[in-house]
C-alpha cells in the first residue's frame, strides 16, 4: 500500500489529461493512470489516451486550425513519443487525434503528472481514503478520484459479429482499416451519426465502396458530415436497413467476412451485401464496471452529477468528468472542460477537508 495520495485520475483521454494539468498546477501531484496496452483493451477499445487516439483529423477543438503544425508538434512533444503520428501532408486540415492526445499528455507531464500504464479493476469507495486496485500495480489509496473512463463503442450483439470479431468485423475503422483484407474491397459501416460519417470517410481511402447502413431514412449525423457523406463518389447511403447476420468464412481467418445479409424494416426483405468487413458506428457504452455500481449512475449507465454544474458524484471525494459522465454533448473539447472542473472541485473538496 502506497502514502495516500491527494487526487487519483482514471482516463487519459482529454477528460483525464485536461483534469491532470490543472489538478498538477495546483500543486495536488496527481497520478494518473492511463490505462494497460492489452489485447482486450485494444479490441474494445479502451486502449491508453481513448477514442481520440483512435480518430483522424480533429477539425472542432479551438485552437488547432489547419497550418503548419509539424514543427510545433515537434518541438512540442517528447522525440521518443512522435512514433505514430502521420505525415502532416496527410492531414492538412487539422491536428490529428493522437497528435493531440499527446499534446495533452506532455503538458501533463510537463506540470509533473505521474503516468502509470495500467487498468484500475476494481474500488472501494466505502470510506476515506478511496481505495484503487490495479491490474499490475497492486493497491492506491486517495482522497479524491477523478473517473474520466470514457466510453466503448457499442456492437449489434448478433453471434455472427462475435464470430468474426477482428475477422473483417471492428468498432475502428482508423486502427483496422488499412488492412489487407479491406483493401479494394466493397465494405459496410454501420450507423448513420458523426462517428460512422467520419469511419465511412476514411474507409473510402482503401476500400472500392462503402455502404452506409441506416437504420431510418435519414443520417443523424450534423450537417456537415451529411454533406460529407453524400458527396463521396465511395459512400452509398442504404436506407432502413439493419444487419441480419454477417456471413463469411469461419474455417479460414485469412478469408473472414464475406458479406453481410441486410433486412430492410419497411419491407421485411433480405439482401445481401458483398463485403470483407463490418465497421460499427452505432454509439457507445461508459466505463464504468470497474466501480461495481458503488457510484450512482444514470439511464444507460453514465455516472450521474448529483449538483448541476458540479462534477460530484454520489461518492464525497469522487468526481467524474468526459464521456463517462455526458451522454448529451460528447466532444472533445466539453471534455475537456468537465476535466478541468473536476479538478477544481476536487482542490476544493481538498481545501475543505483541510489537506490542501
Ligand atoms: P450517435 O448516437 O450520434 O449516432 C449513433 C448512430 O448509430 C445513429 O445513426 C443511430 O441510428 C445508429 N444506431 C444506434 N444503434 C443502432 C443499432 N442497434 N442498429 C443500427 N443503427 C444503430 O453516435 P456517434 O458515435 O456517431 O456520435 C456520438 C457523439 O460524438 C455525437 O455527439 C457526435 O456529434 C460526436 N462526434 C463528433 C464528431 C465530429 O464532430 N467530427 C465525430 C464523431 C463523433 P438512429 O439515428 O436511427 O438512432
């Protein structure tokens, strides 16, 4: 068991890194714990630094327009962590997600946040100090606990998604879609919001086609994207109509998904798709299993904000802030905001409880 620490962050997403800078900045020396690189993360995505480490360009966060960033980036962040950013000719509009991820990271760490790659698994939030069990890293205790988990991308839950999970069936279209199987091929993504407009975009890179199932007539993504959408030559809008199953090869992982056979809800009819790969974009789930229902959460399972505009949960000491708690607005840069609130009510929860 560890000396107790002042304020404990999970998640490293802009939630997570944006709490951790004004939390170490106040002199709390947070530690922060980002997450483990395993396979299941990475599968469910949950793999350190969150969603936006798994996205392209990000056009809406104030303060990055299109320009020259390479040497900013560069001069910015730490040599030994540039390895995976794109050419910058590749993304001329913006800073990319994990360029951005790690602009928050390093001014993390530059305030003096400690970073440990690890899972939290399990808490016991029944009294002071919190306690915090780790995956590999034994046990924490702190005073506050700031959730910035995030959340999952959801999947249809049909059986023959799982089978071919990771076989032409993935929930990242930016992690997976460069792979063989999916080049020059027909593909289909699933969803008709910002996530699945911005998946069926990038897809178009590699793939001959790109069906864009919708479930109603109508996308419900923003305008913009909508646009996006339709004026890809790749993106072919297929209205009210849901998977039945995807079919494919399941003797041979090289081959995988097939197609997919659609049922149209207005007519009850089924058509096959040909494709080699199934993308779902069709929203997300919060993380929160680690907490064993010891914070009180909301419809569908995000933590619930016992004050309006304050970050406090249903546990003194515990605040929660990013996508783990919004269910409504989930961008990056609210994240932000909410990471930066919840430091500050974690400072003063510390101020009066007289430790800091
Ligand atoms: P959304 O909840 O906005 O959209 C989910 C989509 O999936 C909807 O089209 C929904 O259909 C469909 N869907 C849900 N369940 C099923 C199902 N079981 N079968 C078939 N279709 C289903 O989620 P997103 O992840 O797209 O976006 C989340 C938030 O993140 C939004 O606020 C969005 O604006 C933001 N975002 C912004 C981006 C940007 O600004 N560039 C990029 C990505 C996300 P239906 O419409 O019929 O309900």
């Amino acid at each position: 068991m560890s000396n107790i620490e002042n304020c404990i962050i999970i998640g490293s997403g802009p939630a997570g890194w944006s709490a951790a800078i004004y939390a170490a900045r106040a002199n709390l020396r947070p530690l922060l714990f980002e997450g483990a690189m395993t396979e299941e993360n990475r599968v469910m995505g949950r793999f350190p630094m969150g969603q936006l480490a798994q996205t392209t360009e990000v056009e809406n966060y104030a303060g990055f327009p299109s320009g020259k960033l390479k040497e900013f980036l560069t001069s910015a962040i730490d040599p030994s962590r540039q390895y995976m950013f794109p050419p910058v000719e590749e993304h001329p509009h913006a800073v990319t997600g994990p360029e951005l991820m790690e602009l928050m990271r390093q001014q993390a760490t530059n305030f003096g946040t400690r970073v440990i790659t690890d899972d939290v698994v399990s808490v016991d939030f029944s009294k002071q100090p919190l306690v915090l069990n780790t995956s590999e890293n034994g046990t924490y205790e702190a005073r506050t606990v700031i959730i910035a988990t995030g959340a999952s991308a959801n999947y249809l839950g049909l059986p023959s998604e799982e089978k071919f999970r990771n076989r032409g069936v993935s929930a990242c279209a930016v992690c997976d879609g460069a792979l063989p199987r999916f080049r020059n091929k027909p593909l289909v993504v699933v969803g008709g919001g910002d996530s699945a407009v911005e998946e069926a975009s990038y897809l178009t890179k590699y793939a001959s086609k790109v069906y864009l199932l919708l479930r109603r007539g109508e996308m419900r993504a923003s305008k913009i994207m909508q646009g996006r959408a339709l004026s890809n030559p790749k993106i072919e809008l297929v209205k009210f109509s849901v998977v039945d199953e995807v079919l494919g090869d399941e003797a041979d992982p090289r081959v995988g998904v097939t197609g997919v056979r659609i049922k149209n809800v207005q007519t009850n009819n089924t058509s096959l798709l040909e494709a080699t790969g199934m993308f779902l974009a069709i929203g997300h789930t919060p993380n929160t299993k680690f907490l064993g229902g010891q914070v009180e959460t909301r419809e569908h399972g995000y933590i619930a904000w016992k004050q309006s505009y304050r970050t406090i949960t249903s546990v003194p000491g515990v605040f929660a802030a990013g996508d783990v708690a919004d269910d409504y607005y989930r961008q990056a840069i609210t994240s932000s905001g909410t990471g930066c609130m919840a430091a500050l009510d974690a400072e003063r929860f510390l101020a009066s409880a007289g430790f800091h």
